[in-house]
C-alpha cells in the first residue's frame, strides 16, 4: 500500500512538471494555465519635468494604465525633475538597465540619433492634432527603430504642446525682428540654426538656468512651450509671448531593450498599450488646454499674439535644405509632412 502511495505520489508531481512546462512561454516565463503572465514587475521611470507639467502627468497616466491592464502585475515609480541627473545620465542608466524607462526630449535624442531632428521641421503641423497623428506613421516608426542598436527600444511619442517665442522687452513681430536678439534655445542644432538664421543669437542653457537668465538680462528671450512657461513663472520675467507653434515638442519614451524584449509577448503587448494610451491623453490633454494657457497668460500681464506663419517661408525652406541633406529619415519626414 505504501508502494503505491509512494508510486501514485510521483505519478502526480510527474503530472504537475509536465503541465508546469507546457504553461511556460517562450522565455521561460511562468504563465497560467490561460496563457496569462503572472510575472510582477516594478519599473522605474525618469523624466527632466517638475510634477505640474504634462510629461509627468502623462507618465502618471502610462502608471495606471500599466496597473490597470496587468492587474495590478506592473508597478512603475517615476523620478521627475531630473532626481536621476541628466538627460544623458538617465539614458546611459537606461540602456545599462538600471532604469526600465524615459520620457527623453527629442532633442537629446537626436544628439544620439540624428533622424530624431526631424521632429523640430518647422511649421510641419497646423496642430497638435495633425501632430498626435503622425505619432502613427511609418516615418515616426523607423526613427523610433533607429534606437534598436543602442540597447533601448523607443516605444512612442508625448507631446507637451508646440514651441512658442516669449521676449522680455521687445515685441517681435516678423522673423526679421529677431535679428541683434540673444535668445536661449535647447541645444539642439535644428532649433538653433532655425533661429539664428534670422539673424538671432542663441544661448543653449538648461532650463533650470533660465529664468534668471531672462530677469538679469543675460538673454532677451527664449523659445519655450506654453506649458513650461506657466510652469516656471516666465510670465514674471518676460513681456511678450507669440504663439508661433513653429515646432513641436516631443519626449520620446524609451525603454531598455534587454528588459523589454525578455518580458512574455503578452506584457510587452500591455507596455505598448499603457504607453499609447498615455500618449494620446498627453496630446489630447495638451490640445484642449491651449486656450486656457493663453489666457492664464493675458491674466498674469503678458501680450499674447501670433505671427503670421508664412512669414517664415524662407526659413522654413533653409532648413529643409540643410537637414533633409543630413539623414534620409529627415527627408523622407518632410516629404511626407510638409504640404
Ligand atoms: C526646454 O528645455 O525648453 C524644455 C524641456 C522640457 C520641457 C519643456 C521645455
């Protein structure tokens, strides 16, 4: 009788290892019998945003949607206002897999990756709209795949609205008006070579620089997004603002390639899904506030205006000259957004 308990007994646990092994996926990852994860992860994100801009609220939003749709499985802890450093720093922990994920702008990225300047083709969308859409296309999708290589997989795009102009003293109100001024630009060549080919000087500081920078004089304005300036009190130190929405402004989630591509399909399935969904609620979110900004802008004492766009024709045509030159990814981005 004990013989047989004992062959019955390794007859079951045979059974549990057989049945165990066939609810594996492809990496070895315990699933359920369903072919559901039951991995748990806690992820890391880092971002350069303090916690009232847009990029933090949509990296909150990317949070619980991740929850959400594993059940709870996936937990992210985010670090803004550069807690982590850099934006250097963090891609370098991101691709050593310290960090999981960034929201990195654009323009770094194209510092490791030319093809990302494409992002910064002037007047390129009539608004974040036509914007959100070309999150989408197959262009935005080869420029994210030019991560590939550098251990990092570039999931999507977030937008936190389109560069404006802000001024301290002096009402600009065609291109030509910049020329003599010194104005802080991200140190990005696309954007800088934009502005100083109107005959403006550029100043690449960080932005936490900025502020006092403007109010000592140090510069006499800069090319920033509406919600940055609410969010860092320019309006105390510049007088005028032109809504020119000359470019937009992307942070491009990326996320370690190791990480990622060793996760089941069905979480990656749910990464991709989170990150849309919160990219789309950044663009969505942004597009619907920027009469509100506008106004808190008025309301806080500055003139806010537009320029008309097609004064910047010629300048719009030099960089399209330049860069489409530069890299085939860039071209075939003007090509197929340019009208
Ligand atoms: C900037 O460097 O201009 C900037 C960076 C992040 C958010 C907004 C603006």
């Amino acid at each position: 009788m004990r013989k047989f308990v004992k062959g019955l007994s390794f007859f079951a646990m045979a059974l549990l290892l057989i049945f165990t092994a066939a609810c594996k996926g492809n990496d070895g990852t315990a699933e359920s019998a369903d072919g559901a994860s039951k991995e748990t992860y806690q992820f890391k994100l880092a971002h350069i945003t303090p916690p009232d801009h847009m990029w933090h609220k949509a990296a909150e939003k990317f949070a619980e949607e991740l929850d959400k749709r594993s059940d709870g499985r996936m937990q992210l802890e985010i670090y803004p206002s550069s807690q982590l450093g850099t934006e250097a720093d963090m891609v370098e922990q991101i691709s050593a897999g310290s960090v999981d994920f960034g929201f990195i702008t654009a323009a770094y990225m194209s510092s490791r990756s030319p093809s990302f300047a494409a992002w910064f083709t002037p007047y390129a969308f009539k608004d974040l709209h036509e914007a959100n859409e070309a999150r989408d296309s197959e262009i935005a999708k080869k420029i994210l795949g030019t991560l590939d290589e550098q251990g990092m997989v570039g999931l999507d795009y977030f937008f936190a609205g389109q560069r404006v102009m802000l001024f301290k003293d002096k009402k600009v109100e065609k291109p030509e008006d910049m020329k003599g001024l010194k104005l802080r630009v991200t140190p990005s060549p696309p954007m800088q070579d934009f502005y100083t080919s109107t005959g403006a000087s550029t100043e690449g500081l960080p932005l936490p620089e900025v502020y006092s920078a403007v109010q000592t004089g140090v510069i006499d304005g800069m090319d920033m997004d509406l919600d940055a300036t609410i969010t860092n009190k320019y309006f105390e130190v510049v007088n005028y603002g032109a809504v020119t929405n000359h470019m937009v402004w992307p942070a491009v989630a990326i996320v370690n390639k190791k990480t990622f591509e060793g996760m089941p399909e069905a979480d990656q399935k749910i990464i991709r899904e989170a990150i849309a969904a919160a990219a789309e609620f950044s663009a969505m979110t942004r597009a619907d506030q920027e009469e509100e900004f506008k106004k808190t802008l008025k309301d806080e004492g500055m003139d806010i205006y537009e320029i008309d766009p097609s004064l910047f024709d010629p300048y719009k045509q030099k960089f399209d000259e330049k860069y489409g030159k530069q890299d085939p990814l860039i071209q075939e981005f003007i090509d197929a957004f340019r009208d």
